[in-house]
C-alpha cells in the first residue's frame, strides 16, 4: 500500500511495543493517506442483468498491432471491455470500484506508451491518481489517491487505460478474494468457488475474458494463487526487478506485475515497468520465445508442512512434471531441505505484524478505534497474534533475513524448482471467508497457500503456469521457480510450456453456484 509505512512500524521495537494499546491510541504517530479535499463517496456499480457468456478476445500485445494497423481505436476496445465488465460483474463481482467515464476520456485521447491504449484493471491496493483505493476495507471508504503509487506509474508511462479498481481482500491479507466491503469474488469456471487472493478480482476479470490482462500483486503468493484458481498464467517478478508501491519492512515480500491471458503479454508487461528502474539486477528485456536450453528441474510435489494435497492436484502436477520430460529436460525428485513449520512460524508473524499495523491505519484514517466495526475479524485475529508474540519478532526477523541465502542453496543442485501453487482445487467460496472462525480459516489457509512464500521471503522468481485442469473442469496450477533474477529464464520455459499445452481456449463456464 502505497502511504502505510509499515517498515516504520517493524523496526522499532519500541514501535512494536506501542502496538500493545491497539484500540484504544491506534494511529497516533501513523502515516495515513493525506486526502486533501479529494475525499468523496465513490458511485455504487449499478450491475447489469447477469447474463454473460466469456468469449474469446485478443490478447494484449494482439490489441497493440490492431491499434497500430488501424483495424481497432482505444475507444472501441474500452467501449468493448466496459460492456463486457458491465455483462460480468453481477456474475464474478471482481469490480470494487469503476472509472468507466475516466476512461472512455483517456481512451479518446489515443494514449501513448508501451501498452498505450489497451484496457486493464489496477488492484484496489495501488493507488491511482484520481480513483479510489479502498485496500479492500470498509475503513477507507472515501479515500481518493492523490497521486499515482511508483507501480502505478509505470503502467501509466505505458499507456494502459485504467476502467478501475479489481477486488482486493482487506490489505491483501488472505488467499481468498471475500471483502466485507465489497463481499465475495467469484471464480468464472465455478461460482460456487473462490478466485484466490489476493489478486482475485483481477483474476476473475482477466478469466472472464473482460481485459486480457490486470494489474496484480504478490506478497505471499498473490500473483500465483489466483493465476492457479482461475486458469491464467501468472509471473511473480525477482525482488527488485519491477518498481514497488508498498514498503514491505525489514523483509521486502511484496512485488508487483500482473495476471495474464498469454505469457507474451506479462514479458511485455514486464519489460515496460522496468525500464526506468535502479536496480542491481541485468535488466530481463521482453522476452518474445521459448530457450532451446534444456533445464535440470527439481520436482518437490509434497508441502514443507503437513499440508495435504487433494488428487487433482497431485495428480495434476505429475503430468506437469511428465510433461518437463517429455519435452527434454531433466526432471529429478527432491525434498525441501527446511523445518516447514519453523518457517511458516516467523512468516505467519511477519504477516501478523502487517496486519497489525495496517489496524493502525485504518484507525488513523477513519478516526474510529482499532474494533469489528472497521476491520475483518480476519485481520482483528492476525493483529492479536502479533500482540500476543512481539518478544519472538526480532528472532522471526532475522531468520526470514536469512531465508534468502537458504533458498538459493538449493539451486546448487538444479536450475529450476517445480512445485504445485496451492494444494487444492479453488476451495468453496466461505471456506477461507474474513468473518469466519479464525482458527478455523487460519488453517484453513496455512493448508491451501503451503507453497508460495518461500519466494517472496527469498525474492526469487516464480511462476503459476495454468497447464492441467481437473476432472471437473476447475484449473490446477503447475508453479516453476528459480533464483533471484531468473525471470528471463522462466518467462523463456512459459512460452515452450504454452507452445506444448494451450490454454488460451479454456474459456470459463461460470457454473453456478
């Protein structure tokens, strides 16, 4: 989030320490948004009748050469994209807040850039001059951005036509996308189902086939997790690699790109938001085919956790690992040489401590306490957590700091690492809801999301490649990972992955639920 500093906050301990009258001074030193006289009450989305049937539509880079052959104008393709978000929206519920108006205008003004012209969503995370941002909560209802968070520029440098915000679970915290603020996200292949989180309404919109592409993010696997749900691919960018909008404390985890109909349009994406960054990495490039390098894969298909798999996934993710071979590369088995539950421990408390000071926050903002009458029961939980282990952050710190040198030892012994991204088909819609039963969701979430982390606290690359689909129909999700600064050379095995098993035509059914 772009104006809550949580760095701030975790490195002092006698920050920490404050957090301790939650409630009763919550916000008294924070960095709140600044609104200006921009605060204001967005418009409701007034739905449409759902009725909507996802058609095939061009992918981006597909919409930039008609743009540039005159075959279709901005203003065409957004008109087409409004009417397609307007005919889904009561279906999937993936729009937290819309700018139809604002972007017919910045259409009609044939934008320039890398992507200049194209439709897309912005998470509600990001801020975007002039818009909304709720971060997914009630307690920022009325905040209006300023100006643009460093990602977010980036993506207006490149021209991409904002139509508004996708939904976001409060501050992004869970792996699935149910806001009391704006309720639940739907997946497009099963209603009854969740997209993932917390990149889920850009997910939905995107398997929906309303934009071929939206802005995600990607904390604790929240690129990959609703790319695995909803049948997308899905690239979580190196630390470092892409500009960040959100300053993620003494261990950088959060990362932005998006969730993609093809992996041409994420290289694309990618290589238009680096180009004006200082990093200490070679700079990726846009990446336009497959490597003819054949790669030595480390297949580790069981959780560092007692997490358990259902059969689809299992199942799936040996195909995936049959197909490596079929196509060349050298596949061998291997174990994770970690204490999972160690890990998960000091991350879960990491992430606790987020959730904390975003409690903060959102206090300082709306100038009500820290209570349920502002805050998911989700996050409330995650922040007595924290309250009830401050004297283990500083252990939990250093050993996440250590992580990354960890992570990349195991790389002495293949290039590339397969896992599945989640351990189950997308679960029902309620299962991981915000105001449920919080050890009840706690492990309901620490079972599905058992794969993901460890690349953010490493700053590795990874991807969620959608190559196997369930019995049902339901999209099973096959994730690749490397090193730090890998992205080339997984976006380079995407394309030959695409190349070996589409799946562009799966469009979804919007079963009901």
């Amino acid at each position: 989030m772009t104006h809550l500093n949580r760095r701030r906050l975790l490195q002092s301990s006698a920050a920490i320490t404050a957090l301790s009258t939650l409630g009763a001074c919550a916000g008294e030193n924070a960095d709140a948004p600044d609104t200006g006289d921009l605060e204001a009450e967005a418009p409701p989305i007034e739905p449409e009748p759902a009725s909507y049937t996802a058609g095939a539509i061009p992918d981006g880079v597909e919409q930039l050469e008609m743009l540039a052959n005159g075959t279709a104008t901005s203003l065409s393709l957004t008109e087409a994209a409004i009417a397609r978000s307007k005919a889904a929206h009561p279906l999937i519920n993936a729009v937290a807040t819309e700018s139809y108006d604002k972007a017919l205008e910045a259409a009609n003004a044939s934008p320039e850039g890398r992507f200049g012209g194209v439709p897309t969503f912005i998470k509600d995370l990001l801020d975007w001059e002039g818009d909304q941002t709720l971060y997914g909560s009630r307690a920022f209802k009325g905040y209006i951005a300023q100006s643009d968070g460093e990602f977010a520029k980036a993506w207006r440098k490149a021209g991409v036509v904002s139509l508004g915000k996708s939904t976001s679970p409060e501050m992004g915290l869970i792996s699935s996308t149910e806001p009391l603020v704006t309720g639940a996200t739907r997946n497009p292949y099963d209603l009854s189902r969740i997209p993932g989180g917390s990149s889920g309404g850009a997910a939905a919109l995107v398997a929906a086939r309303v934009v071929p592409f939206a802005h995600a993010s990607d904390g604790g696997g929240s690129i990959r997790i609703p790319a695995a749900c909803c049948g997308l691919f899905g690239l979580k960018p190196s630390r470092g690699a892409l500009p960040i909008s959100r300053d993620s404390g003494p261990v950088d985890i959060s990362v932005n790109h998006a969730v993609t109909l093809t992996v041409r349009d994420s290289a694309a994406l990618f290589a238009a938001a680096e180009v004006d960054l200082e990093t200490d990495l070679p700079r990726t490039g846009n990446i336009t085919e497959a490597s003819t390098q054949r790669l030595r894969i480390g297949f580790a298909p069981e959780p560092i956790t007692d997490a358990a798999l259902d059969s689809e996934t299992r199942s799936g993710i040996e195909r995936t690992a049959e197909l490596c071979r079929e196509l060349g590369h050298e596949v061998v088995d291997y174990t994770v040489p970690i204490d999972g539950e160690e890990f998960t421990d000091a991350f879960l408390l990491y992430w606790a401590a987020g959730a904390a000071a975003f409690a903060q926050q959102a206090s300082a903002f709306s100038g009500k306490p820290v209570s349920p009458d502002i805050l998911e029961p989700w996050t409330l939980g995650l922040a007595q957590e924290f309250l009830g282990r401050q004297g283990d952050m500083d252990d939990a710190i250093a050993y996440l700091q250590a992580f990354e040198a960890v992570y990349h030892s195991w790389f002495d012994e293949f290039d590339i690492l397969l896992t599945p991204t989640v351990s189950t088909v997308p679960p029902k819609i309620g299962s991981q809801a915000p105001d449920g039963d919080y050890q009840t969701v706690r492990a309901n979430v620490l079972n599905f999301a058992a794969f993901t982390a460890p690349m953010n606290v490493s700053g590795a690359a990874s991807m969620s490649v959608p190559l196997q689909w369930s019995a049902d129909g339901l999209p099973v999700g096959s994730m690749f990972s490397g090193k730090r600064g890998d992205d080339g050379l997984l976006l380079s095995l995407a394309y030959e992955l695409e190349a070996a098993q589409p799946w562009i035509d799966r469009l979804p059914t919007f079963k009901p639920a």
